[in-house]
C-alpha cells in the first residue's frame, strides 16, 4: 500500500464507478439482457440471496439494466412499478390498526407497512460500486420517460426521496475548480454550462484566470461529477453588462476587486432534479470569497430574464396606456417578423419601468413570475438593479429585449429576506429598481 | 488553493467535522445553553429560517447541543419526542382516505404524513460540518438513555432509519491500515479493538507487519473514524490457537502464506448499533487477499465462543448422562470455585464435542444461542473446527473452556450456506464437526 | 493544516515555484531592474549575508534577473561569465603545489580552487522557492545567447554540471499521464510534442485512451513541469505506418494486445539541453507495461528517419550504379522542384534497401548518420524493420521519402546491443533488414 | 491509474526505496557478497555496461553491498580510495597545461581530470529506487570507520560534495508534524529527538497538541525519514524553565500566546553530518507561524549550554578572584565527588554573571566556545537572556549547573547580526546579558 492515507480512501469509489459505468462487467459478454431477466435479478437481491452476495449481485443488477435500450428500460420502470409496491392489504390493516389505536408502536408499523420495496431494492443496488452513479442516470431516464408515462411519479418518488437523503448538504463538498483540475472534471463543464455556453477549452482557460473563480459542489460517490457549478468573476463595481465580462481578454487583479459578480450557476445532473443545491453554493461560496479576499464588498449575480419577452406579450394590449407603449408594441412585433434587432435607445426607460414591474411586482400564485428571480429572491437575494442592454446576444434579445438583472446578496439579510419572500410573498428591492416600478403607473394585475 | 484536487475534494468534510466537534464553536464563549434555547434552535431550524440560513444554523444548534450536560440530553430527547412528533389527526385522515381510496397519490399523501419532522430535523442538523458525526454522537447518548426510557425508541427509530440510508454499504470504503496510517486513526484501533486488547503502540504495530493485514471501513463524512475493523493473519495452515498468534514475534513471509485467517472484528461506533457492516467487510477483505495473494486457499476465523459455559451450566444437570459428564460438571464447579483452571486433557473428547453440540445443535427461537456462530453461519460461513485450548486466557478459559472455533468462509459457498441458514435454520459443518456431534448422543432440546 | 500528508509534503514546492515564475515578488513594484542590481544581488548572494538571508535573497535576486530583457540577460551573463570565474592565481598555486606533492590533500585543494563561484551562486539562487525552474530559464537563455557568444559555454559548463546532479535519474519520478491528468500538464503536452503535432484537445483525448498510453518523468521540484514524455500504443502486430494509428477513432482492448509501439517522444524543456532521459524513460515504461499487460511480447518504436532525404542528396551521383537509381534520382529532383509527392511503388525496393544501407551501415565518426537512429541504438535497441509510406505527411515525404523505421527493445538484450554498438561500433539488425543491406551492392563509404 | 496526480507522483520513489533499503532484492538469495563481487558490480556500473542498464545494475550493486558486514564494508571503502580516484599522471598533465595557458577551455579540462570517478559511481547509484537512502546509509557507515581510517576522508569529500548538491534547501520541503503525520514518521521523532527525550507516545502526542508545532524538513527521494525537525510552544512569555514546558497537562490556547519558544531541534541522519539544515529550519518555521499566529511578537528559543561546566573547571582557578568564588569552587567540586546537585540559591548571581560571559565572551579561534551558542549566534539570534534553574535535570546540572539560555530571533536583525558576528566575531546581546557580563569584573581571557 503506498502514497497518502487520505487521498486513497477516497479514490476506491471512484475506480469502482467508473469500471460499472463503463458496462465492462456485463459488456465482456457483449450479450443483451432481458427485462425479465433483469427484474428477475432485482428479486433475487432484495431477497435472503442479496443479503449474502454482497455487492457481487448489485453489480450484476445494475450491468445487466444498462446493457436495456430505452424501450425496454421503459417497460423495466413498468415493472418496478407494479412488481415492487407495497402491499395494499398491509397498508390498510396497518392503517386500521393505527386508528383504533394511534400508539407509537402502531405509528411505526404503519411506516414499515408503507415503505415500498422499491426502495430497498435501489438501497441494494447502491452497494455496487458505482451504483451512486447508476442510479442517478436511471432516475434521469425514468423523468424522460414520465413525460409519456406520469404513473411511474411513484417510482421517481422512491429515488428522489432516497437522493434527497443521499445528496444532503452535509455530504456535498466545495471545490474549486481551476486549471489545476483533472481534464475528466474540466470538459463536463464546458457540457454542463447552461447559461454562456463555453467555447472550447481556450474560454475555459480564461473563465478560471487569476481573477475568476469557480466552484462546484462534488458528492463523495460522484467524484468526477460535479453536480452545480458556479462562476464568479473578481471586479471593480457591479457589472451591468455581460459580453464585455466573457469576452475581456485582459486578467485583473484579484486584490483590487470589490465585487464578486456571480454570472452563471449550472446544475449538472439531469437525474437530480428537483434537489437544490444553488442556495447552499452561492452562500459557501460568498463565505469562501470573502474569507480570501476581505476587500470585497459586493456579492451579486449578472442574471438573465428568461421571461420577460413572452410576459410582454401577454401584456401586449395593456401597453397601450403606457408612455412609448407603441414603440415597445412596434419592437415586439419586430423581433416576431424577423431576427431580433435590439431595442433602440428611446426605449430604455419604458422597459426598464416595465422590467421592473415584472421582476417586481408580476406574479403567479403569489410567486414571481421569472423563475430566476423565483430561485434567487426565495434565497434572500434583493432585486438590486436592471441593466440596459445587458445581454445582447441572439438570445438575450429574444428573451430579455437584452436586459440583464442583478440580484444582490447581503449575507447578513438574506434570513430576513428570506423569510419576507416565503411568508409574506415580499420581494425586496432596492431604492433604485423601486423608483423603476413607481413611475410606472400600470394597471393591477388580476389573478395573481 | 494547493494541491491535489482529489485529497482537497475529501479534507474539508474532515476539517469542519474537527472543528465542530471539538465544540469550538459554542465554547467560544464557554457558555451553556439550556434545554429550551437548544429545542427553540432546532424548530427555527426545521421552519423557514433554516431554508435560508445555509449550514450557520445547523451548526449553532449543534454547538448548543454539546454544551447540555446528560440530564439536559435526557430532557432534550423528550422534546425530540414530544416536539416534533407527526401530527396523529394527520396520519389519521390521510389514513381514512386510503382506505376509502387506496390510490397512489393518497399512499403518497400518507407517507407524507406519517413521516416524522424530526427526520427533517436531523437532514438539516447533517448540513453541518461535522453534523455526521455530531448526530452519531447524539445517538450514543440517546441509546444509553433508552435503556430507562423505553419511549424514546421512536425517536431513535428516525434516527436510525437515516442512517442506514447515509451509511449504504455503496458510501463506505475499504481502507487499509498498516504503519503509515495516520496516529489519529491508529491510535482509535487500540481504543476500539474488542476480542484481543492490543498492549500499546509496540503491540499494534506487531499487528500491522508484512504477514499481517488491517482493513477498516470509512465514511467519508467521518474521515478520521474508522466504523469497523478486521484483523487478518496470513498464515500457513488454519490456527487452532489464538495466544501463539497474538505474541509471535517473528514475521512471516505472506507470500508462502495459504490461509487468511480473520482473528478480531470490532465495531466501533456505539451510534451506529444496529447498522451491520461485518459482513460486507469480511467478503471485501477476503476478495482483497484473494487478488493480492493468489496463493491463499482458506479463509476462516479464529473465533471466541462467548456463550458456552453458561450453556453448560445450563445443561449442568444432563450432564451426568455424558461420558466424563461427572468430570465436566467438577470442573464447571471448580471455576465458580475460584480462579478459572484451564480443563484437563482428560476433558479434551467430551468437550469438543459437547462444543460441537453447543454451536452446531443448541438453538433458540430457531437460531444458534451463540452470538458470534450467528453473525458468522448468517454470513453464509461453515462451522469448520472446534479448538481445544485455543484460548487458555483467563476470559478464554471462563467463557469457553479455553475452546476457540473456526467458522470458514468458502467464497463461492456463503450464497447458498446463507440461504440455508435462513431459509431453512440450516447449519453447514464440516465433516469433522459432524464427526464431534454424531458422536455424542445427547437428549434432544426441548423448546428449541 | 488539513489533508494527507504526503500530497502536502510536495505541493509547498509547487506554490513557492508559480509565485516565482509569475514573477509576482518584483512585479508588484512593476520596476525593471538593472543588471548591476542584478549583479550586486548575486554578489550579496554568495557573500555571508546571503547564507544569513535564508531563501529571501535568493527570491530578490531572481525577481530582479526576471525584469531583465534579452539584452540586459546578455551583458549579465557576461558579468557571470568574469565576476564569478574561479581566481587564475589560486588555481595555478594549487595546481603548482599538487605537482610538487601529488598528495590527496592538495588534489582536494586543487579541487576547490577550480570550483567557480558561480556554481555556489546557482546553489544558493535554487534556495528560492521555484528557484530550479528559473535556473532552468535561465540556462534557456544563455542557449540561446551562446550561439552568438561562444565563450558562455563555461558559465552553461557549470549549470550543465549542476543540473546532471539535480536531475539524476534517482530524482526522477515515472507519472502516467491521462484525462485525470490536470489540465495545466496536458495543455504542455500539446505544446511539447515534437514528432506527432497533438491537433488540440480533442486529439489528446484520444492519445491518452484506454488502448494507449503515456507517460512523463517528473521532477519534484518542477511539478507541473513534465522533462520528457512517450506516447504509447498498445496494439496487435507492429505497425508500419502512423497516419492510421494517429487517425484511428475506434479505441482497442489493451487485453488483447501483443505490441507496445512507442511512437513519439519529446524532450520538453529546452534549458536541461544536454541531458539525456530518454533512454531511462523507454526502458522504465516498457517495464511498466510488462508488468500491467503480461500479454506484450513486442516492445518496438515507430519512428521517422529525419536524415534520409539529405543523405540521398548527398550520394545522388551514386545512383547511377544502382537498380532502378535513375528513378530515385527523378523523384529526388522532382521533390526539389514541387511539393513533395510520394515515391512510387517502383521506388520501393531500392528505396528500402537504400534506407536499410543508410541506417545500418551510413557513419559518419563511427556513429550512425540519423540522430535518431543514434539516440535507439545506442539505448541497445534493434534495427527491426523499415515501413514503406510509413509516414505520407509532407514532413514525412520531404525528410524521409515516406519511410519509417521500427526499433525493437528486447529487454534482455539492450544491455549487450549497447555494449556492442559503444565498444565495436556494431549496429544490431534483424534478419530482414540484414537482407535489404545485403540486396544492394554499394560502394563502400569513404571517410567513415 | 487511480486518485490524485500530484500525491501519486512522489509516492513511487518512496515505494522503491522502501524495497531496497528492505535488502529484498539481495536477501531473496540469502547470499552474502564478497568484497571483490561489490568491487565489481561498481566498475561494471561506471562503465559502459551502466550506461545501458538502467537501475537495474545500480540496484544489484547496491542490494550486494548491502549484504556485507561491517568490517568487509571498511574493506570496500578502501576499494572506492584507491580504484575509483582520478588518475595522478592525468591531473598533472591537466594542471601542466593550464599552467601554460591558463584558457577557460584549459580550466575546465583540469575540472574533468580532477572529478574522481567515485562521484560518477554514487550518482549511477543514486539511480536505483531508493538509492539515496543507500547512500545517505553508506556514508553513515563510513563516518565510522574514518574515526580509525583518516585517508577516507577524500571518499567522504565526494559523497558529501554530492549531498550537498542534492540537499539544497530549494529541494527541501518544509512540513509539520501532527497527530494526523503517520506513525511510520512520528516513531522517528521519537527515536531521534536529541535534547529532551520524548518518552513514549502519549508524551509525543503532547508535543504536537495545539499549543505546540513541530515542523520538519524533508527530502523527495526519503519521503519517511525527517531530515531535522524542531519543536516549539506557543506560550505567554518567554518560558525559562524547561521541565514545567515538557510535563505540562494542560493545552493552552494558541490564539492568545505572544511567544514561539523553540525548545528542540534534532538532526536525524547522521548520515548527512555536515550539512546544515537548522539555519532554513529555525527561520522558516519563524515565518510560517507569524502567518499563522500575528499575535506573536517574540520568537526565541530556550536553549541549552552543554559547556558551561568544562569551561567552569578549566577558569576553576580564577574564580578565586570572584565574588562567591569558592562556593562556586566548592559546587563544583561537589559535583565531581557525587551526584549532581542543583546549586544553591547563594550562586545564582556569581553563576549567571559567569555563564553570561561564557556565552558572551569565551571564544576560541575568535568564535563562541559553546557549540549550541555558535549555531545560534551564526544563524543571527541575540543573547537574550540567561535562566537560573532551568534545567534541573540529571544532565541539565551536570553540563551546565541548571542554567539555559534563551537565543532571540528577531527576523528583522538577524542578517545585521549574523554579518556583525561572521565579519566582526561580535555577539549580539540583550541590555540584560550585558549588565550580567559587566557586573563580573574578570580577567582578559589570552590565546582567544
């Protein structure tokens, strides 16, 4: 046994993953297996035979699942479905029991009597090495399939419920990704980057220069995968504009800077949906910076305003009454006609006001209506400023008119924040985007 | 940030967990914090201020914890309780509603309810740093309160259920310990080692030499805490004692070595009873040998057999139908007398094979009385050889006569062993073994 | 300080050296320094102040020498070529007073006087943290100046010295190179590789698949730094021709190879000109893969032959008395007048049996006419094989008419291959290339 | 390939040598080599034949040595005096030829002809895994026998000539030791620690608790073996008193102390005589706890004085002429007769005023008499103050009546003062120190 205790620990996992990844165990055969044969196998190892085979039958399970196309692994989900519920008669007898006598002891039986053998069957499948990763893919090709099929909801709550336990914050792992990092980690988030798409590995380079930052959360069982990462760029004043930020070819100087400006954050995993890692990353993160760097005083997105165009359109008639409400009209119907243009400059302060409103005011069952704004006000972030000509890429444009938004962190209010969103439905915002909304007089919007 | 991404990725799981839970955080102030201040923390926690609070909450209800003294504990645990209980009339209605319609959405709806807030409690407690082992901890006070509090069984039934889902056989990795282990690991072996006390640093370092092997499961949330650990001499021909063993001196070449022989297992995290890992440990230490050392035929154990003379004077009075049975009972006399004697040679026959009977034969509720023969046959190994004077220590002679056992592990037999055993109460023995029982006629046990 | 000991034990090297290199210490002022400040700081450096200092002058001192441009770097070399020199008079008192007593006293005397100063001030300059790979910039530099100032060579004598020691091949450390590898070392690859252009990173990628293999030597001081690297295909049969291997997009079963083809290999740092790894890195890899693919039975090169065309110049009037050598003469004289184009098919015995002639038998001072013919045979390897339209790339053309050669390393004969080629001057050949020598009656070479 | 790079990296060398030094390649025959056979195997390795080897023959030559006893090793290392020395006639020639033109081309053939081909043969050596350890080993062996042997000292001259090439503070690596180093490193901390014996591994963990540090050097190539290592106590105050440093119970908080008392420092390779490594040492760990801990103000060391009695002795008769003199005398005597007893209080003064100018003013060959006061006064340290009663220990009397010293590190003085000590022969010394010195009126000390 050689080299350094710790690294070692850890990297066992890994080695195990990637080989069941890679499908060499059932692959060697070149065979493909059955869906028979696989839920057969899935029987055998929530049974007596899995307690004793240790992972060896896990392993088997899982490379026999993958070596299934997408049809059969949608008739697998069928069968995980019907063949691994729990039992009806024993949840009601369990149930009955407990209502003619809600003792802890009755409450517990229930608990077992409801826990579906689903569960314990992913559990067993999670000994193989590699089987984290196993199953989370199978989780991502059970939501493709539930488009078609909503009854297998209850198969994904299974997973997700699992995952949820699995992926707690207290298992994730900050790391920083720079040049330093592994290739194998480095080209999954030129994959993943979701939000200003990496060109190649020269971006990349840049986009983890001296006075960039970037970081991921990892899970133990996951090392090569990252599972969200965000990138912050290390500056002098809020950027208001974006295209200067990815394209600036000159590295500042990190010392100098007091503003962190957050300008993209990426889930990576399709099969972790519906599990939030972004408010956990932006707050460690925010720590990290300012522990490394105590000059800076600002902590804020650059974000996008994936909704504001189409809310615009639903308003589209209402803009009669509002002051350049033609000329907004005329820029809307421009951008259906043709490739977007950006709006010209007379229009700045009509959609700046009507940007304000929607990101401030405009709601959906009492919630923002952009679900970036959703994500980062639920966080405790304040609406602090929108920017004008932003964005003015083809995109931007098309969903924003090329206006950006920042939304601002103060670690010492994001609580209180926090808590005036969930409870109350408040949005907080700055003086500034509050006078953006004041001098719009604007009709009230019903059914919100 | 320095260094190699991998080891970095893991360290500062590690490094929060220190700091937490050497109590930094609370002491700082040296203050203590009262029942009520600390159950106030965990509600916040588990509201809408713990969403947005990140892991800062987490940790200063944690730090508030660790400041209560085992009364306070006590109390504490009654709030868990009480406090955060699920809500009777909720499981009732949802409930009545799958009874009236035992659909899926309303056996979701149930789950839902039935399932505890002190779940979520503890999910949240987890994100802290350190929250692993802060809440493996709080259960060890918890199971040592349970004894006069009987009630507090639910509490730990939510404990429990998380984490035999955060400590899955697919999180824990097999780590070798030998010389160049770091102390604080090393020094956690001869604290936790249970079968045979290791003397000192001179003695554990015996014990991790060339024809020697140490393995342990970690979590990688508890990176300095090995959970369970194995001890394995690589040896020439299967053991029959354990004291030759313990204090050779001479080290042998592991390389001429045809038997693993598993000496001592230990379990060592009180928070984590109920959670078996000896098993998987056992078949992954033995894959491991295996692929190292191709040469190794036989894996077996060199075991204590804890319950055999209570079984005797159990038996004490059928004894005298035995041959040599009046000799066995001066002798079970003689140890009650004064200081345990090791048995003559005269009793070495009658022994051996009422030993044989013991573990073989003598059951209770279908399964063997001893506790070490059932983790071992359910671990689908064969009852191999009965030693005599295996063990002449002064425990070795009071609990076993000085006997010992191997239980041998046959890789490609435990599947099937295994399911005997529990499908059937099946016992596999060798054919010696088999000779030991048939040749002891014996009155068949009532009420087995 | 957190983390594995041993992956920290070396990464303090590392940090120290890119905060150097970045040239931060000297920067920070943004002055540039002059080279009697420079020379000054060398002067303190080897005086008493500079062994009080620590490494704290040595960091000034390499600071300041790296704000010095190519000019100023010309003249400094000059002050260290006469301010640093060993003093005239005390060598020839010492060399005076070993011939009247050639005593070991006075050789060790002697020895001390002829030592420069220089070589002390290198020393001490290597205090600096990263202070090894700004003296292996340095050296790049005086390289380059040399050509125009021969008289350098005695300050280069003095590092050469040095560096032979401090990257004695028991310094070097062996590392595999792969998509884990991070990006920081691949991108040096790219940049590095000399024989085969590395076409950005998706090319790499595919050099460091499952079916190939790479690996670098390392120094601990230079930990980013690869010194030199081999790329490796683990494939069936040996090949002859290397467009096919470099284009292959289908990725093998290393399991089922039986060849290792080395078929590129790069020196990467220009300042440790003069001192040889390749010979130790192709026995050491081959090693290596022996043991990891026991199934390899053929350890050969795939390598250009970067002399021929010019020596076919060289001999082109004695075509004449050549089969087919007016053929040859047409295609010589066709590639002078156009771009290259591939000799025909009738060209390919007499080119083959040219070749043959001109790698085993062409010398020039008793060695071989191809440096790289020289480079393998004189690490022991075989002439094995010459590969007609081995390499059709216009380099490949234009150096070597399209042909490539295959070099065998049979491990248990390089030692006496080498031992025959150093001590008789005798190249090794197998039987087939023996037959093309044979095939081609040619006038003996004069002037060998 | 696994894990992380850069700790993968340096563990090879480690695992090599582990091998060698184990004597495994050797002892598998269980032959012991003949003088002659080593001879041999070092000729074959400087010539031809090691060229093309690679380790392999290194490795043979060194595991043979390894195999002879001591006396056959003094036999070898008058092989390597007399067979691998430069020729005589060839210097002469060299030295002649310079002397007629002393060119640089001239000069630097002197070189060549003067390297013993010794040097050519450790660095082949140093070319098998582990071959540094061999060698720092073998030099080990050879200080011994040149206790007898005076003409190895030439031998010696090339290995040390080496090593101090090869163990340039650049390739050093500072690292500290903890409870977290493992114990294959820490056991050496017990075994070499030189001034204040460490009593097992419960006092080891002592010293590396948290108001403690201990940092080592250490080099690449002996990744297990400490080169030096110091300790040192964050405390309050400068201690003077050792005994209560050493068994105090308590941990103190390091974040409150105001001083970094270094109270031991320990070579640990006697093989490695010569070569200094406290001077880095001392410093640099100075600096890394300033970077840790700013609220230190005051780094010193508390030291001991092993020549103040000698010295007390050869001065005995001129203490006739100081106050309390011949109680002095009288102690003195006492010590001689029976077992050391601690001085009275009546002596404190007499005793400080004569250590002060023990330390201060006693010189031989204008340099400090006492040995530890020269290493720390060279370094740049101040003459801080002298400790009445501080150390009381067995050796503590009997070398230096109970007295220590305290040396100050002022990392802003200590180049001023190593050049006013190194250029002047001037001892820096506190207001204190100098007051003791001036309240002894005593006579000129001649043949300084």
């Amino acid at each position: 046994m050689s080299g350094s205790f710790f690294s070692q620990l850890f990297t066992s996992i890994a080695e195990g993953g990637r080989a069941l990844l890679d499908g060499q165990v059932w692959r060697a055969g070149g065979a493909r297996a059955s869906v028979a044969a696989v839920t057969e196998l899935c029987q055998a190892l929530v049974s007596q035979r899995g307690e004793a085979s240790g992972a060896a039958l896990a392993i088997e399970t899982l490379a026999a699942y993958q070596t299934l196309d997408a049809d059969d692994r949608a008739v697998f989900f069928e069968r995980l479905l019907d063949d691994f519920a729990p039992k009806s008669e024993g949840v009601l007898r369990a149930a009955e029991a407990y209502r003619s006598d809600p003792s802890q002891a009755n409450l517990l039986a229930l608990g077992g009597a409801i826990e579906s053998p689903r569960q314990e069957l992913f559990r067993r499948l999670n000994m193989a090495p590699g089987g984290t990763a196993a199953l989370v893919e199978l989780r991502h090709g059970l939501l493709r399939q539930m488009a078609d099929r909503p009854e297998l909801r209850v198969v994904d709550a299974d997973l997700l419920y699992l995952f949820r336990s699995w992926f707690n914050r207290g298992f994730l792992v900050l790391q920083r990704i720079d040049w330093r990092t592994p290739a194998v980690i480095l080209e999954k988030l030129i994959r993943y980057e979701a939000v200003h798409a990496i060109d190649g590995w020269g971006d990349l380079r840049r986009r983890v220069a001296a006075d960039r930052r970037c970081f991921a959360f990892f899970h133990p069982a996951l090392p090569d995968e990252p599972l969200i990462f965000v990138q912050v760029a290390l500056i002098k004043g809020m950027a208001d504009k974006v295209q200067p930020l990815l394209d600036r070819a000159e590295i500042g100087d990190p010392a100098s800077a007091d503003t962190a400006l957050f300008y993209s954050i990426s889930d990576c995993q399709a099969g972790l949906r519906g599990i939030s890692f972004g408010n956990f990353l932006i707050k460690q993160v925010a720590a990290e910076l300012q522990s490394e760097w105590p000059n800076l005083k600002t902590f804020a997105t650059l974000s996008p305003i994936p909704g504001f165009v189409t809310w615009l359109w639903e308003m589209v008639n209402s803009l009669d009454t509002v002051p350049e409400g033609a000329e907004v009209q005329a820029w809307l119907r421009g951008t259906a006609d043709h490739d977007a243009e950006p709006p010209g400059s007379a229009l700045e302060q009509p959609l700046l006001q009507l940007c304000a409103h929607y990101l401030g005011r405009a709601k959906r069952n009492g919630r923002p209506r952009d679900p970036v704004a959703r994500f980062h006000l639920r966080n405790g972030a304040r609406l602090e400023q929108i920017d004008w000509a932003g964005d003015l890429s083809e995109r931007g444009i098309a969903q924003s008119a090329g206006l950006m938004v920042n939304y601002r962190y103060q670690l010492d209010q994001v609580e209180r924040n926090h808590e005036a969103y969930v409870n109350e439905g408040r949005i907080v915002t700055s003086r500034k985007v509050e006078g953006l909304i004041r001098a719009l007089s604007w009709p009230q919007e019903s059914g919100v």
